[in-house]
C-alpha cells in the first residue's frame, strides 16, 4: 500500500444532522462513546497499512468541540493522530480551503481535489483512494487495491447490497454479470438491481480507488464538482468502472473479547469478523442513533472489541467509570448502575439506571435517573429522577431535575427536535433560561 495516498472528505454542512452539526461539522460529532467519526475511517487506513492520508475539511472545520477549552476538528486530529513517521514517508495532512483555484471554497468531492492536485502530484501516487470521513464500517483497502489492479480498472466504486426499496435514498449503479458498471442512478424512484437479484440493488459507499493519471487527467480537462453526479457518469464509455461487492469481498479476521450471560471473559477466534459487512453512512438523526445502538449487547452489529482491527482516537485524560449507592430520604438505597451500555471515562452514575445507552466524556447521572437507548454526548449533567428514552442529548447540556423526555413525542416536539422515527434531540440551548 506504500503507493496508495488516502484523501478524506471531512464534511459538507450535514444539514440533516442539525442541530448536532450547528457548532461542528459532521466528522466531529462524537460516537460510540469515546471517538469522533472520522476516527473510524483514519483507523481503517491505519489498519490497512495507508500512511499517506490527506483529510481536507470543508465546513466549519475550526469548531468546538467542548472539553472546558476550545478544540478544533484539526487539533483533534493533530493530538490523537500524531503517530507518523516522517523519515518513512508516512503523513496525515490537514489541508483546509484554501482558495488557490480561484476565489471560491471546496464545492465538492472532486472540487476539494482539484484544488490540491499540486500536493497529491508531488507525492507522485500509483493509486488514490477517496474516502468520507463520517461513515460507519471496517473495511480493508488493501483487498479494495487488490481488487482494482485484478480488474485493471481505471475506477473502483465499493458497492453494498441494498434492499430495493430502500435503496432510492442513495447513488445506485447499474452493473453487468462482472461488476462492470453502466450506468449510475442518483436517488431512483425505481432503482435498477442486481443481475439475477431482482429484490437488492448496489448502493455507493462513496468510496473510490483512482489510477493517479486517471484522476489527475479527469480533474483537469473537467471543472465539474463531485465524481457521482457529475465527473463518472461522463466516462462510462471512455473508462473501465468497476464495482466492489464490499460484503462478499471484504473479509476481516478477528478476535473478540466478549462476556457472556454468566460474566465469563473470553476471547473467541472468528474466520471472518461477524461487522465484515456492516456500513452505516450516518447523514440523519436516525442513521446516526442507530449507529450507535448497533454498538450495545452482548453480539453487537458493529464491535469496537476486536483485537485485530482496533479503533484508534484522541484518549483524554479523565479518571475511570464511577457508580454510587446513594440512600433516599426513607433509608432505601438506590445503585447506580450501567447495563449492556457503552461508558466513556469521568462519568459518575449517583443512583441512576443506564440501559441500552453510549455515553460519552464526564456524564453526570444522578439518584432516581433512568436512561434507555439514548446516545449521551460529552458533560452532560442529569438531573434527578429525571427519565430519558430513546435520545440523542447533545454536549455541554444541563438536564433539571424531573425532566422526561422520549415518552411522548407530541410534547416533545413542543421543546425539541424529534426525528421521524421518533427520537428525541436535546442540546443545551433547549434548557437555557428554564
């Protein structure tokens, strides 16, 4: 992979994840307790051996990310991935726009690389990978390379099965009997499937393997701004497109430690890793609760436990997981406890009963709190007896005491955001002045 460059596209305006994204852009919302999004994709190019990675944000790239001082997606980056070595020619790069193709800022996927073709030629790749940087998945680009020297394609597109009827939500590709594709579909009513498979359809993880000529020639003889909609449905006929079946071809090793219903930790060797296939592109609410929730219970969907494929991030310095048994006013004790739940360091659980749940850095859970499937982000403070279900509450906020939230979304939507599926989004300006 030596002559593989990485480019990740850390985020547009991620206008469906609001209000998560007013204050920060997609790849820093925190997940799974202790990461940041793009961590998932920096940790699968760590894992499959690409040490030469440029991530080029495009939209408040210099948010907060709330820790008692400012932090930057870029500082975010710069602390917890500080782990290149220079004199191998290993790099992880943070180029911003910068405007040097004119007065405009990156108007999309290609356009971001257009403005930097200087860079990545000087680098001199055989192949360019492009990735997003707030997708949910493991995924080994080595096998990706080996697929797109096998097929001698110009362009490889990973695909994943897609049930038809929900595939009108994505980019589809139409393909032959080979994976060679024919044509692309943006968000279909009546998406095209698979040949002999008339029930799914391959959907675009949005992840390209270039030849470097390739993509350098196409950027600079077309000033078009993405690669789906505009730059790879013009060279069908000019250029070899292949597709990916992620799921039959991405096949992971892994061990797993685990406890089973009897408190036994074991660790189990697995031929292929059960999340081999898993992929969440986690652009809405929904998507992105879900996300989380598949990391629960005992055999989750997506396993940050594995050995051989380890999520990497920016750890912070707090101390460990604490639970108290607080005593009511009637002599009674109450324990706080965690159950089949994700939980960050600096969290303190006083008597409450988290269920289901992720929670991020320095959570405050006090006597009498009930929290079910809910993603808490970082310093939160729950107030007594309060009951949280089915949430999504945002960094920094301040819960009262007695507050529910997630049991009737028709009051709910009187004071916050509620998802179509029903969840329930809290930030911190939604209990200011109360």
């Amino acid at each position: 992979m030596k002559n593989v460059m990485a480019l990740i596209m850390a985020g547009g305006k991620g206008e469906r994840l609001m209000p998560l994204t007013a204050k920060r852009s997609k790849p820093a919302i925190p997940f799974g307790g202790l990461y940041l999004l793009i961590d998932i994709t920096l940790s699968n190019c760590i894992n499959s051996e690409v040490y030469k990675i440029l991530v080029l944000p495009q939209y408040k790239s210099q948010t907060l990310i709330q820790q008692y001082k400012s932090q930057t997606l870029i500082q975010h980056i710069e602390d917890g991935w500080n782990i290149f070595s220079g004199d191998l020619g290993h790099f992880l790069r943070i180029v911003p726009p910068q405007m040097m193709r004119g007065d405009k800022w990156y108007q999309g996927t290609a356009d971001s690389i257009r403005q930097n073709l200087e860079i990545i030629e000087k680098e001199n790749p055989q192949n360019v990978l492009i990735l997003s940087g707030d997708h949910i998945y493991k995924m080994n680009y080595a096998r990706f390379k080996d697929y797109h020297t096998k097929t001698n394609a110009d362009v490889s597109i990973a695909v994943i099965e897609t049930a038809k009827d929900q595939a009108s939500e994505y980019g589809v590709l139409q393909v032959d009997e080979n994976y060679h594709v024919t044509g692309f579909q943006e968000k279909p009513k009546k998406p095209s499937t698979i040949p002999g498979d008339p029930d799914h359809s391959l959907v675009s993880m949005g992840i390209y393997m270039f030849k470097a000529e390739v993509l350098f020639d196409l950027l600079k003889r077309d000033d078009k701004p993405d690669f789906g909609k505009d730059i790879l449905p013009n060279i069908l006929k000019s250029h070899k497109i292949m597709a990916y079946p992620y799921r039959r071809e991405n096949k992971l090793e892994e061990v797993v430690f685990f406890t089973d219903a009897e408190g036994s930790r074991a660790t189990v060797p697995v031929e292929v890793a059960p999340d081999s296939g898993y992929w969440r592109d986690v652009g809405n609410l929904d998507a992105f609760w879900n996300a989380n929730m598949d990391l629960c219970g005992l055999n989750p969907f997506f396993n940050l436990y594995g050995v051989r494929w380890p999520m990497r991030t920016m750890q912070r310095q707090f101390p460990p997981v604490k639970t108290l048994s607080v005593q009511n006013e009637d002599g009674t004790n109450m324990e706080g406890e965690f159950l089949d739940s994700i939980v960050a360091h600096g969290c303190v659980n006083g008597g409450g009963a988290v269920r289901n749940s992720i929670l991020s850095y320095n959570v405050a859970v006090h006597r009498g709190v009930e929290v079910d499937e809910s993603v808490i982000m970082e310093n939160v403070d729950i107030g007594r007896f309060s009951k949280i279900k089915k949430a999504i509450i945002s960094d920094g906020t301040r819960i009262p005491a007695n507050t529910r939230i997630g049991f009737d979304p028709k009051e709910d939507r009187k004071r916050f955001h509620v998802t179509p599926r029903g969840i329930t989004v809290v930030t911190r300006e939604d209990f200011q002045d109360k």
